[in-house]
C-alpha cells in the first residue's frame, strides 16, 4: 500500500486566484527517496506543508490525500504528529529547547513516553547520528550543520513512517549539507525509511534519488526517475529554468542532445564524454598570451590588504594573519573557503566593522583610517551581508529605500529617481510595496542588494550571495553582478559556491589557513585545483583541462566533435 | 568540580538550604567559622588559585569594614573599650559586627558556589516538576537570550556599514538602538513563528506531556538524603539541649561546652566540609589510581 496518496490536490491561498498547487496528483510507496524540485514559489513549500497536517495552511483545498490508506483529516492527533515527521529550512528556528539532550526528548515529551522508554530512545538516537559528543552541550553553542542534525534526530526519536524535508540544506556550507543528505541516505537505505525532499542542491541527491518531481506554477510537471527526467525535461520543455538547477553532467548531456543514457554522477559523466566524444588534440590554455604579472600600481587598486593580522580578543588565537590582498578596480574577485575559515571576518575587516591589530587598509588608495564618521559607507563601499533580513529595518522596502536617501542628502525627485532605476536594473519593481520578511530568499537577496546600490558604492562587497537561493535566482544574481560591473563597480565576494565563483569572477583565490593564497584567473585557478573545483571541471578534465563551466564543456565537445564508431 | 555536583539535583537543593538556613538564622561563632570553613574550601577546591586569592583579599577587606563599622553605630554592650564623641565603642558591638561579617561572607562563597553547581538545566528540571509548563518556558527562554543578543549585534553591525545613524553623537545612538531594538523584535516575532511551527509539527499540546530529564536518583543521592536528614534530626536534638543558643548583647555568653556540645560542632563541621571533602578525596584518588598505573 502506498504511504502517501494524492489525488487530484488543489490549494488556494484566501484572497488569492491563482491556485498555490494544482491538481497534483501522485504516490508514493513505502521505503522510497522522492526528491520535489521546482523554482522558488513554484508552491513545492506548499504542497509539503499539506502533507502535514499540524503545518498546513489556511484556504481552500479541494481532491484527497491518504496516509495508509485513511484520509489525512481523519488521522487520530497522535498518529499525525509521530509518523510524518517534517523537517523546515531553517535550522535555527526549528530549535526549541535550550539543551541537546532536551531538544531530542521534546517530541517523546510530548506524546507522553514514560522517562526509561524516553532515556533509551534518545540515547539511542543520539548514537546513531553522532550527537552523544555533544549531547550536554547548549542548542546555541552549535554550528548550522550540528543544528540541522539535532533537527533531525529530534523528529527521527519520534519513529516517524514518512520524513518530509523541506530544503533542509539550504542554508548550511557545502560539506556539512553533504553530510546531512548523507544522513538521509543513510536512513533510507539501512531503516526503509521513506523520504520526501525539496531541495536545490541536486548534484548529491539525484544519484540517490528513487523518484523526481518536478514542480512549475503549482502543478506537477514530471514524476519519474532521475535518469528518464533527465531526458524527458528536455525534450518536452525547451528551455526550463529548471533546466539551470540540473546536477552538471545531466545539463553537459542535454546541451548535447547526445543519444545516450543520460549520467547522474561525475562518474557516469566522465564515461559519457569517454564513450561519445574526441579528445582534445593539443591541450592548449585557452589564455595563449599568460597574463602579464605585472605588480598594479596603487592608483589601479579598489582595497589593497597588506599585511593584516587580527583577532576578536587579546587571549583568541588570530583569524587574520598577514592577509595580502589586491583588487583592482572594476573587477570581480571572488574569495572561495570552506566553513569558519575567516572569509565573513575578512569582510567584517574591510568594511571597518572590525579593526586590525597589525597592517594596513587602503579603500581606493586612502587609508581607511582616514575616512571620517561613516563616509566610508557613501559613495564608497557598501557590504551586503550574510543573512538579507538584517539589513531591513522598515515595514516595506520601498521605506527602507527612502531612508537611504535621507542619510545620503538626496533631493527627493533625485532620490525616487534613483529608486525606480535601480528597481528595474534589479526588476525588483513589484516587490517595492511588500513588507520585507514576506519575500523569498532570493527576493530578499535582491532588495537588499537594491538597498547597497541605493548608497552608490564604487565597491561592493558580498558575503554568500548565492546562499540558500535556487539556480534560476542564481543565474539573475550573475546578470546583475555582470551589470554592475560593467559600470565599472568593484566586486569582492567570498562563498563557498566554486560554479558561481567559476562562472562570474575575474580573478579568485582561496582562503585557507588565515591567509589569502593562490590567487589566479578561474581558468588556471580551478583547472590547477584537483578537489576543489567545478563538477563540469572534475567530469571534463580527463580530456579538456581547462573547461571549468558546463559552457565550456559543451563547446568544446562541439569543437572536437563526436567520436566516430 | 564534578563530584558535589554529580548528586541529583532535588539532593544539591536540600543540602543548600539546610547551610544556607543555618549559616543565616544563627549568631553561635563555632558554627559560622564552620561555615565559612565549608565555603572557602570548596569554592577553592573547584576553582583556580588566582580567583581564591583575589576573593579572599577582596572579604578581607570586607571583614573589617564590616566588623568596625557595627560599633561605630552600636553601642549596646556592657563592656566599653573607649569613648568616641561620647559614644562608648563596646567590646560586644566589635565581636557582633565580626560574627555578622563572618555569616555574610560564608553565604558570599557558598552563593559563589550555588552558580557552579546548581546549573540552569538542574534549575528548571526542579522547578518543573512542580510546574511543568513553566519549565518548558523557561527552557526556551534560555535558549532565545544568546540567539537574540547575537542577532542584535548583527543588526547594528549591518546598520553600522549602510551609514546610517552612525555618528558618535548621543542622539544618533540612542536612534541607533531604538531601531535595531525595532528590527530586533519584528525578526524574533517573524521567527518565532516557524519556532511554533516546529513544536507543533512534534506533536506539542498532545494530550499527556511528560517532562524527561537526564538526572537519575541513585543510591548515593539517597544515601546523602539519609545523612542530610539525620543530621537535622540531630541539629534538632542540640536545639533542645541549648547548645546552639548564642547572644552578644548584653554581654557575650559564654560558647556551650561539654560533650554534648562537641558532638554537635563535629557533626556539622563534617557537613559543612563535606562538599570539599569530597573534591579533594576524589582528586587524591584520582592521583593514586594514575599512580598505580
């Protein structure tokens, strides 16, 4: 019997026209990994909060959904809450209590297990996911991904049947959202139990993935395996946006329009390219000339680190140590790092947030010392943070917005000339009148942008603009960046996402080990790295070193032609 | 640190307030002393020497402000030592003001202590069983502080960057915090909605709530219970015999003796040592165990 039947499911929010889901119908049997993917608002978050019925929200549903069998209004309470299990996007907030061990037994609190049964379950519990290290621990003290982990076991003490996961990685690094989705995996294939996942991040899920859903304007496109998705969204949707969030070597194989299996993983992929294509004759870097290493003077600059050594505390150790660092004016310069290495603490230095003990910072060859009270932040810099909903103070944007303009002295026909050019540059213009925590992620992202073009910076610093963002907002955020740029704004940004980083810096470095190191073109910086790199690097390199982007790939393979069998 | 501490917490609580009660509703010198003893010792013994020496010259000081400010002010007593603008300063106001300084100071050191041992977990797990949801409350309360002052310290630093209301006047401060404060409380009213969410999702308001906790009441807890409560049986006993009756005014009575008496006093010297005691016991245990291997 299937766990989860849907049929013909509709939902309209009140107020609303349009239909959030529409007409969905599907199932899902016990023991499968179902991955939903769709772009944000496709009304994925909907549709999930449905199946849960403490979660789901005010408005007009029509068509059924089953659980076993038995309409899900029809559930006794007990029922609903334990066996379907929901895991949110956000892992700060799902925490409730202020302890490890609490956070875990609040649900076994809940349902009424007596202390013993509730003392084996947890630990239990707790073994399995590796919390028993910090089990005494405070919920504060942990990082995103340990979070996200507690979140997790918390609702897995509970036995659910069916677990549903709402972007559950979306804000976490690279490494601990693999470890997570590991987690799952290993879940479904050693418990049996059935997952039901939203997410964007879908090189690491597909390859586990027993089913996809796609998901447009509410209603669901495809529901098949990864590997028939993979050829049958191409075929019968040109030009999906969705067709952007695919893992590397499944959009490698569609651009190709090759007749083959399409590949999941970088393996499959490498023997794709093997099977079907030519290698390249004479390597050649696609730089023929090497640019010339020429030191730039101090007029070329835009912020020029020498020598910075810092920390948050005389007794800490430093998180700075003698950071170099030269960007030049009108370029993008991306800062790749793993997690916690000091990449937001460099920026916090930058911008003056924090003060070095040791070295010198010139913003625009001035030493930043010698910028009086906040001119710094006119005309000159402006730091887009980690987290948009900190830069939001006002009851819509289009207020914030006009704040702006009085801490900038514009007149006011100057200033909502200002606001309605920057509105369209960023196409934001609809999104004016809301209130700033009723935005997406992505359209959070954009506004606050919106705000940081408001002070007309000559440099713009990013911290994780692509974090927890999809691929479509992902390829927007590029064409506002590669605008700006052309305006001749100064770019500095620091993230984790190496295709991002690939496909729009100029120049990139890594941090590693408090220090700025390797800094080079992606070219030569990506196709000189063996682990840290892109998947359409790590998929191609055996025959065309020096493709980085998915692009690159698909052009050379053009080039060189299809092997003749 | 961790062997007082390990007791159960119900066992910590009772202990605490059978020395708090003594030390506060008693003048007799010997049991003071003893308390401050029992204070001292095991503040010192779960803390770092540099910490004991700073509170010791600290009480020091405190001590004698204290025991020399009583007779400046009082001046009961049959025994005057000198005249002050002619007030006599007494022999029993100066031994008063020293005994009142010696009860204030022990329960100083055993309150230091109380923080260390008692911690916030152990609080609520008490005070939950006899209201539930208030421990629940309390729970999250705990967790929120340190997320909404790190929120709050992003904020400013953000607002910081955008230029806006950043002078050093007063005035553009004060602006400052009242909007960041503002901001503050949208973003934790917007949150703590998905907070609710979650609970709800994990079956909150179900009928039958249980409270877990990780404390076990073993069998040394009920052991130390037993002590604790034959100790009070026995502090009962010397209560009837006037063995702790003590008083300063108008002449200082004489300190009870006898065997009686020396019983008692041993008895709660051994308690109110106990808690070091039992730190230093098991840090020599522990150096004999890695000396035999």
């Amino acid at each position: 019997m299937e766990i989860i039947k849907s049929e013909d499911l509709s939902f309209t929010y009140p107020g609303q026209e349009k239909r959030a889901v529409d007409s969905v119908s599907f199932k899902i049997l016990p023991g499968e990994f179902v991955v939903i993917c769709g772009e944000s608002g496709c009304g994925k978050t909907t549709l999930l909060k449905l199946l849960k019925r403490e979660l789901s929200p005010n408005g007009t549903l029509e068509g059924e959904i089953y659980y076993m069998g038995t309409r899900l209004g029809e559930l006794d309470d007990r029922t609903a809450a334990c066996e379907i299990g929901y895991v949110m996007q956000n892992p700060e907030n799902q925490v409730v209590t202020d302890k490890v061990w609490h956070e875990l037994a609040f649900g076994l609190e809940n349902m009424g297990v007596p202390t013993p049964e509730i003392r084996r379950r947890v630990g239990e519990m707790a073994s399995f996911f590796g919390i028993h290290e910090w089990f005494q621990k405070e919920t504060s003290q942990l990082s995103g991904g340990q979070k996200q982990l507690l979140n997790l076991a918390s609702i897995m003490v509970m036995q659910p049947r069916i677990l549903i996961l709402d972007e559950p990685t979306s804000q976490l690094d690279p490494i601990a959202a693999a470890d997570f989705i590991n987690t799952l995996h290993k879940l479904n294939r050693e418990l049996g139990l059935t997952i039901l996942l939203v997410e964007h991040r879908l090189e690491e899920v597909f390859p586990i993935a027993d089913k996809v859903a796609v998901m447009d304007r509410g209603r669901l496109l495809l529901y098949d395996t990864p590997r028939i998705i993979g050829s049958e969204l191409k075929e019968k949707y040109q030009n999906h946006p969705m067709l952007l969030g695919l893992p590397s070597p499944m959009r490698i194989y569609q651009q190709l329009d090759a007749r083959d299996d399409c590949p999941l993983t970088i393996r499959e992929g490498r023997d794709f390219l093997t099977r079907n294509y030519q290698k390249e004759g004479r390597i050649q870097s696609p730089e023929r000339e090497k640019p010339v290493r020429h030191r730039e003077k101090e007029e070329e600059l835009a912020v020029h680190l020498k020598n910075i050594w810092f920390r948050y505390e005389r007794a800490l150790p430093d998180i700075l140590a003698g950071v170099d660092l030269r960007v030049r004016k009108g370029e993008i310069f991306s800062i790749l790092g793993g997690n916690g290495s000091g990449k937001t603490t460099l920026l916090s230095v930058i911008s003056g947030q924090n003060k070095a003990y040791r070295g010198g910072i010139k913003i625009f060859g001035k030493k930043i010392k010698e910028y009086k009270s906040g001119e710094l932040y006119r005309h000159n810099l402006a730091l887009l943070p980690q987290n948009p909903q900190t830069v939001f103070l006002k009851t819509s944007v289009a207020e914030d917005y006009k704040e702006i303009g009085k801490v900038m002295g514009y007149g006011k026909e100057e200033l909502e000339e200002d606001i309605a050019r920057i509105a369209g540059q960023l196409n934001i213009q609809e999104l004016l009148p809301k209130h700033p925590y009723d935005l997406s992620g992505g359209e959070q992202q954009k506004a606050a942008l919106g705000k940081m073009l408001l002070l007309k910076p000559r440099c713009l610093l990013l911290d994780e603009p692509t974090k927890g963002i999809d691929a479509y907002s992902k390829a927007v955020l590029r064409g506002i960046l590669d605008n700006l740029r052309k305006e001749g704004i100064t770019i500095l940004l620091v993230t984790h996402d190496v295709e991002f980083a690939a496909q729009i810096s100029d120049r990139c470095s890594l941090f590693f080990d408090r220090e700025v190191i390797s800094e080079d073109t992606p070219v030569s910086f990506f196709s000189n790295n063996n682990f840290y790199t892109t998947a359409a690097n790590r998929m191609a390199r055996h025959m065309y070193p020096y493709a980085i982007t998915c692009e690159d790939v698909v052009a050379l393979c053009r080039k060189y032609g299809r092997k003749s069998i | 640190m961790d062997h007082f501490s390990s007791y159960h917490p119900s066992v910590l609580l009772v202990y605490y307030v059978i020395v708090l009660l003594l030390t506060m509703f008693t003048v007799h010198p010997v049991l003071l002393v003893c308390s401050l003893l029992g204070g001292i010792l095991f503040f010192a013994a779960t803390n770092p020497l540099k910490a004991l020496g700073k509170n010791l010259i600290f009480y020091l000081f405190l001590f004698f402000l204290l025991a020399l400010t009583n007779p400046i002010f009082n001046h009961r007593g049959e025994t005057p030592l000198f005249f002050m603008n002619d007030n006599p300063v007494t022999l029993e106001a100066i031994l008063y003001g020293a005994g009142v300084s010696v009860m204030l100071i022990g329960i100083m050191f055993w309150c230091k202590c109380y923080n260390q041992v008692m911690t916030s977990d152990k609080f609520v797990y008490l005070f939950g069983k006899a209201i539930p949801k208030l421990s629940l409350v309390l729970s999250m309360a705990l967790r929120f502080i340190p997320v909404f002052k790190s929120q709050m310290k992003k904020i400013s630093q953000v607002q910081k960057t955008m230029g806006l209301y950043t002078s050093d006047s007063l005035t553009d401060r004060v602006i400052g915090s009242i909007r960041t404060l503002s901001a503050l409380l949208t973003w934790c009213l917007e949150n703590s909605i998905e907070t609710a969410d979650s609970m709800k999702a994990r079956g909150y308001g179900l009928k039958g709530r249980t409270n877990f906790s990780i404390f076990c009441f073993r069998m040394d807890d009920g052991i130390l219970l037993a002590a604790l409560g034959a100790f009070l049986c026995m502090s009962g006993v010397g209560y009837q015999q006037n063995v702790f009756e003590f008083y300063y005014y108008p002449s200082v009575s004489p300190i009870p003796t006898g065997a009686g008496a020396y019983l008692q006093y041993s008895i709660i010297l051994v308690m109110m040592l106990f808690p070091s005691i039992l730190e230093i016991k098991g840090r020599i245990q522990w150096k004999l165990l890695r000396a035999k291997i």
